[in-house]
C-alpha cells in the first residue's frame, strides 16, 4: 500500500515562566495531619508505541511512453488506446511502478518549438495560418518534434499499474509552461505521481503490514526546468540533502546521445547535435556517492548496458516502452524491457530482473519469448563496464559481477 507523504518542518518554541516562589508549608502538627489533602498518585506514562520497521520494497522501471500524438498524421491509436498495455500489464508489478512520459497531456495548444524552428512570418495571415497548422502537424517541419497526448488516452496508464511517472526529459516542453501545467493536472487528477519538474521530488510511504519505508524518486535532466545532471557537484548537492528524509532514495534521468549508434555509454560527455547531454559515468556514480540507492537512465531510445557501482544498480538507459507514433522502432530501438529491484528493510538490494520484451510500429510492448533484450544488455554490460557489468542470466536476472 502506498500512502502520499508530506513533508513539513515545524518550529516549536519553550517559553519558560518565571514567578514568586510558592509560599512555605506549614510543618504538620498533631492538629494539622489530619486536615491535608491526601498526596495525588501519579498516572502511569502511556507504553512507548513500538517504532514501524522498514518494510522490503518492490519497484518496477520503464523507459520512454508516449501513447499517441495528435501533431502527427493517424498519430492516435484506436478506441483511445484501450489494450496498447494489456501485454505487459503482467509485468508492471510492485509498491511503485515509474515510466518516463514524453511528450505532453493536452487536447489543444500551440508548439512554439516548431514555430521557432519554422521561423516566424512578417506576414501577420500566413503567420496564424502557420500557428494553426503548427497545432496540428508539429512533427512536419524537419528536425522538430513535439507531442500532444489527447487526455482521454491518459486513463490507460491507471489501467496498466503506473504509479509514477518522470516528467524530466526535453519532450515535457514540447507546448510551452501552458503544456506542462496541463501535464501535471491531468495526471493529478487520475491520482499519478508525477516528479521532475525543478522542485518537485516524489517522497510516498510503502507500507506492508506494521512496517513502513518511506520512498524518495528524483528526475534529473538538462534543461532548465528539471534539476540539472549537466552540474555534477550541484546533482550530488541535492540527493544528498533528501538522504536523510528517506528510507530509499532512487534517482532517474534524462540524458545521453539517442540512436541506434548510442548503444554504448562513452566514458567522456555525450552530446545530440550540439546539445550537451552528460557525462552519465561520472554523474551516475557521483549521485550514489551521495546517496543514492539505484539510478534508472532513459533518453537514447536504445537499451544501454547495467553496472552495479558500489553494490547499487545503475541502468542507463531503457530505451523505448510504448512509444506509438514518432519514434523509429526498427532493430535495437524496437528492443525494450522491465526493470524490477526489490529492496530489503535493510536498503540493500534483494533481487533485480529484467523482464525482456518488444515493440513493434502502432502496437504496445509484448513479452519476448526470444528475450533479444537479456542478449543485447549482456553483451553491451559486458563490453563498457569491465568489472562492474551487471551478470544477466536467461531467465533475466541481475547481479554483480564480483
């Protein structure tokens, strides 16, 4: 059972009180003893109530969803997505289960992305023509896409088990402050926790019987409306100061080159054209130095290899989970799984898998018999992370190599 925890800082003050001193009893006499109040007995102090003990957690991962968008032509799956996640439901168990969102929850809006990368008209009718077409058809301008989920797709998540969902990536501001507000509304309203915008940090208490853990999810991203994984110092900075509020503290990013040439997690920063995107190494062992408990990583479209640094999980990227219009599937960017870690009352971790599956173009993910996931982050484990890939057994379970 997951319980919203809220966190507040309450300043109490003593006041001390300074009087005369109480007037001297009387000493007892034979007349006297019999006149006096008999002594008060004191009430017995209440039993200490016993302190909760953590409680194991279990939290399931995925990379990049994005249900459908209506800036692309036959972008909408039919009957508003119902069945695109039955296949994987299975898989997406636990106390939280985290997905990456891309993209935005809205029904209208202007992408001023695209309208920026179009340029902007001097004539004033063809320029709100463009807006409008811009509203409708965002991804027809070469090198620009924004996505806009229609909000009636929004309820599948519920139905497929997500609990929580990062809004830490470059496609959250596809439409602007207007849609990232519409965003966070409509998955308030469907009672999913949402973290990553600068400020938000998802806190929730896990409770299993008389034992509690108090759960903590950090986004990270680079851009300027997420916390910033392009400042390492910085990053390190802010996991550490929400370690102590928590039981379990796990940290998500946003980050990396994208593409089927972005297997490999390089040992110098990464970058997208032009744009800085992390130096993930680095910036993933430096946030659990600080304290962190694992570090899930999504944004190159691909699975990347797992290490396990100072016996925490770090997965780097996810790849694509659902993903039904914009994004190329084709070869390892059709690949994708679910992480699951389950956690002790102790922090440390009990168990992780990787449960493989598939996607193909305009249908959700679906199990993968041929587990072509498992392979792919074996070898791409082994291959980057000398001594701290993570071991991958045929039925998908993780663990350290030493």
């Amino acid at each position: 059972m997951i319980r919203r925890a809220g966190l507040a800082l309450v300043l109490v003050g003593l006041a001390a009180c300074a009087g005369n001193p109480p007037p001297q009893a009387a000493t007892p006499t034979a007349d006297t003893v019999s006149a006096q109040p008999a002594p008060a007995v004191a009430a017995p102090e209440p039993a200490p109530q016993p302190v909760p003990h953590p409680a194991p957690v279990r939290l399931a991962f995925v990379g990049d969803i994005n249900l459908g968008t209506t800036t692309l032509p036959d972008g909408v799956p039919p009957d508003t997505g119902r069945g695109l996640l039955d296949a994987a439901r299975p898989a997406l168990v636990g106390d939280l289960v985290v997905g990456n969102f891309e993209g935005v929850l809205a029904d209208t809006g202007t992408s001023e992305k695209c309208e920026r990368m179009r340029g902007r008209d001097t004539q004033p009718h063809r320029h709100h023509m463009r807006r409008r077409q811009i509203a409708d058809t965002a991804a027809a301008s070469p090198g620009c896409y924004a996505f806009r989920t229609p909000t009636a797709l929004a309820p599948r998540l519920v139905e497929a088990g997500f609990t929580h969902l990062n809004l830490a990536n470059n496609h959250a501001n596809d439409f602007g402050p207007a849609g990232r507000a519409s965003t966070e509304r409509i998955l308030d309203s469907l009672g999913l926790r949402f973290y990553g915008p600068l400020g938000m940090i998802a806190i929730d208490t896990v409770r299993r019987g008389d034992s509690l853990t108090t759960v903590g999810l950090i986004g990270f991203a680079t851009y300027p409306y997420a916390y910033d994984l392009l400042d390492i110092g910085r990053s390190a900075a802010v996991v550490d100061s929400i370690r102590p509020l928590v039981d379990l503290l796990i940290v998500t990013f946003h980050g990396g080159a994208e593409g089927v040439r972005a297997l490999h997690v390089p040992e110098t920063a990464e970058s997208l054209g032009r744009e800085p995107r992390g130096e993930l190494r680095r910036w993933a062992r430096s946030v659990i130095d600080a304290g962190a408990d694992a570090v899930v990583g999504h944004g190159p479209h691909v699975l990347r290899g797992i290490e396990f640094y100072r016996g925490r999980p770090v997965a780097y990227s996810l790849g694509n989970f659902v993903t039904y219009r914009g994004f190329n599937l084709e070869g390892p960017l059709g690949v994708t799984g679910v992480l699951q870690l389950e956690f002790g009352p102790d922090r440390r971790l009990r168990r992780a898998r990787l449960v493989p599956m598939v996607q193909r173009p305009r249908e959700g993910p679906a199990p993968d018999p041929a587990g072509e996931a498992l392979d792919l982050v074996r070898r791409l484990s082994d291959e980057d992370f000398d001594g701290t890939g993570a071991r991958v057994s045929e039925y998908g379970e993780l663990g350290a190599t030493h």
